[in-house]
C-alpha cells in the first residue's frame, strides 16, 4: 500500500516498523493509530506512514519535510519545552504570547489615539522622506496583525489546557466464531462489488459491514447479519448513534454497558494508543454543570453523514466519512463518529466554536477565502514577514542603544 500511495514500484523497503504511540515524526497531529510506517531507500529519505485498517495514508516525511517540521515545531510550538509538564509548557507560551499582544495594544492605543498629544509637533521646514511619513500608518497595521495573531494564539493555548479526550473511547468488540454462521460469500457476490468487510456489533448483535461503491462512485454502506444475513435497515445511522451514546456515557465517567456477549464493550484502548493527559481532572458531563444529569438518549438530535471537511470538523482531524451526533445540551454538545474505525473523531463544544473561529479568522486569516487559498497565503506570509521584519527592526535599534 505504501509503495501505490508514493507511486514507487522500484525502490527497495529500508524499514518498517509498527507505530502504536506517538513519536518525534508521527505527532498527535496526525490523529490515526496504530500505523506502520514504511520507510524507502531512497536519497530523499521518504517513509509513509500508513493505517492498514482502512487503508489510508498517515502522513508521509522525507528529510526536506522533517527538517521543516523540527523547524516550526522549534520556533512555533516551542517543542524544546517539551521536557516540562505540559501545563508548565502551555503556561509559559501563554504569558509570552499575552505579552506580545498586550504590546500590540498599548501600540495601537498611543500611536492610533493619543499620539498627538505626545509628539512635538513638527516643523514647517522639516523634510522628510516617503517612509518616515507613513512608518506611523504602517507600524499601526503592524501593530494590528501583530494583536491578532498573539490574541488567537493565547485563546488557543486556554483551550489547549483541556486535554483532547477523543482517545480516550472507541469501540473494542469481540465476537466467537459460532456466530459468524452466514456465508460471507452471498455478500461479496453481489452485483455492486464490496471493497471493505468488518465486523460490528449493533445492538449486541453480530453484524458484518460491507462498504462499496456504486457505478456513479456513490458509497454505499450495507449491515448485515453474520447470523443469517438479513439486512438491518440504515444500520450507519443506527450504529453511529450507539457509538454517540456509548462515548457520551463514557466521556461522563460512566460505566460501558454490557453486550449480548457478556462483554464489557467499554471502548477502552492500550496505554500505547491513548494521547497522554494533560493534567488530572474531575469527569463531569460534557456540556453540564458538574452537578448535573449526564445527557439522556432523548438528547440526542438526528444524525448528520458528513463526507467532507467543514468550518466545524476541519482536515485536522482527518476522519472521513463521520456521522455527527449533536446533543441537546448547554454547550450544544457534537459527537463526530467514525462508523468503520468505531472511534470518536472530534467531540465539539460551543467553547471549541467560538475558539475555532477566532484562530480561523485571526490567525489563519480564513476571511480572506473569498481570494482563494493563494492569495489568503500571500497575504498571510506578507503579514508574518512585516511582523518579522518590525521585530528585528527593533531588536536592532535596542542592541544600538545599548552599546
């Protein structure tokens, strides 16, 4: 699979290894576990890190890529803390970066309001040049992307210290060979051929799910009984709404109920496979006051298939196709589940939207969308040189003072 993913047919496998945890070169940024990554020998170093389960690739890292990412891992998530607590790691970012936007608005404050009374004025005969005359205009517009940025970076890092719990629950089944008494061939025999067979259980029953696609390219996903093959009908939407129940439950710090097997399908991963905690904390209801009721089964709203990236469920969670699961609570409590995999994709709250949305307008400048991905970038890179370019400005003007 590696080998089709790069489209390399001819180089020789220098490795591979199978990836139960997160590493230095597979982060939690990458979300899919467990993956094999398969490493080429080639002159640019390329290995692909592949999730053999349902047939997707990771990420992949050649050494340009790995150089870049040790880079911005560096100078942007400031991994050489990484040794520290996280909560001590997120807290010291947090006071720099409030740091530097509180700069950015005493900035804009003197020099947009008050600056006049401040200043001298300024001699009829006094000639001065283009830049000098707009280095007031241009450091307020500095001075404002400069805000933005280290703003949205603070409410990111706040929300940051609420660990990510969506490894926390997933869906271990397991199921006795007695059960599996339907033909599976009847199934693959079809006129639609089946690119994708897993077991599931729904409801404690045994159930093969059988994904395939229609001439028109169009998925189609089918359960059926290993007992004796009869199809429960919209059994994505039934499943993924047992699994939205069963992480609610479980995300609220209660017990998994048992299957018909006698088996507690409580979701709970290996050590290896789980995201470290944060710090400890006290499971109350998602979307409640500590005190009150964890959400009942009348609280879960009709269920949504998405099957493309959304403003709410973004390509860094990397999921797809996911069911979304909202709840009829406080926090407008969403579940995204991913029916193949059995696992929890994204769990989103009101407090995660407002935070979204700021980092997508003020930091990622997603309000320029409407120029295209091209522009949006230049104008971003443009900003962050400007930025750059005032600061070392800056830092140079206080070495001279100094001296």
């Amino acid at each position: 699979m590696a080998r089709y993913l790069l489209a390399d047919s001819t180089s020789a496998i220098a490795g591979a290894e199978h990836l139960t945890h997160y590493t230095a070169d597979y982060k939690f940024i990458n979300r899919l576990l467990p993956v094999w990554k398969i490493t080429f020998a080639r002159p640019d170093g390329m290995a692909i890190f592949v999730e053999t389960g349902q047939s997707r690739m990771g990420t992949f890292n050649n050494h340009a890529r790995a150089r870049f990412l040790w880079t911005f891992g560096m100078l942007h998530n400031w991994d050489f803390l990484d040794a520290l607590p996280r909560p001590l790691h997120l807290g010291i970012m947090l006071v720099f970066t409030t740091i530097i936007w509180l700069s950015a608005l005493s900035g804009l404050l003197i020099y947009g309001f008050v600056r006049k009374k401040l200043r001298q004025p300024r001699s009829a005969q006094d000639q001065v040049g283009w830049l000098r005359r707009r280095h007031r205009t241009l450091g307020l517009w500095v001075a404002f992307v400069t805000f933005t940025f280290a703003l949205s970076a603070s409410y990111h890092l706040i929300q940051k210290f609420t660990p990510d719990r969506r490894e926390q629950v997933a869906r271990v089944s397991a199921f006795a060979t007695s059960e599996l008494a339907w033909p599976l061939n009847e199934a693959l025999g079809g006129a639609v051929p089946v690119q994708q067979v897993s077991l599931v259980r729904v409801g404690g029953q045994p159930y093969y799910r059988l994904v395939s696609k229609s001439a028109a390219g169009k998925q189609q996903v089918q359960y059926r009984s290993t007992r004796d093959g009869q199809l429960l009908p919209n059994g994505e939407l039934t499943y993924a709404r047992e699994l939205g129940q069963e992480f609610m439950t479980r995300l609220n710090g209660q017990p998994a109920a048992l299957s018909a097997t006698g088996a507690a399908e409580d979701g709970a991963l290996p050590d290896c496979c789980t995201a470290p905690a944060l710090t400890a904390e006290t499971t109350t209801a998602i979307g409640m006051p500590a005190a009150g009721p964890a959400p009942a089964q009348a609280n879960l709203l009709s269920p949504e298939l998405v099957t493309k990236f959304t403003e709410e469920y973004g390509f860094v969670n990397k999921r797809l196709p996911v069911v979304k699961l909202a709840f009829a609570t406080p926090g407008h409590t969403a579940l995204y589940v991913e029916p193949a995999s059995g696992r929890l994709a994204a769990l989103v709250t009101d407090g995660d939207r407002r935070e979204g949305l700021s980092f997508a307008v003020l930091h990622k400048f997603f309000l320029m969308d409407w120029a295209g991905k091209n522009i949006r970038d230049a104008v971003a890179m443009l900003s962050a040189l400007g930025v750059l370019s005032v600061t070392l400005y800056g830092l140079v003007l206080l070495l001279r003072t100094r001296r």
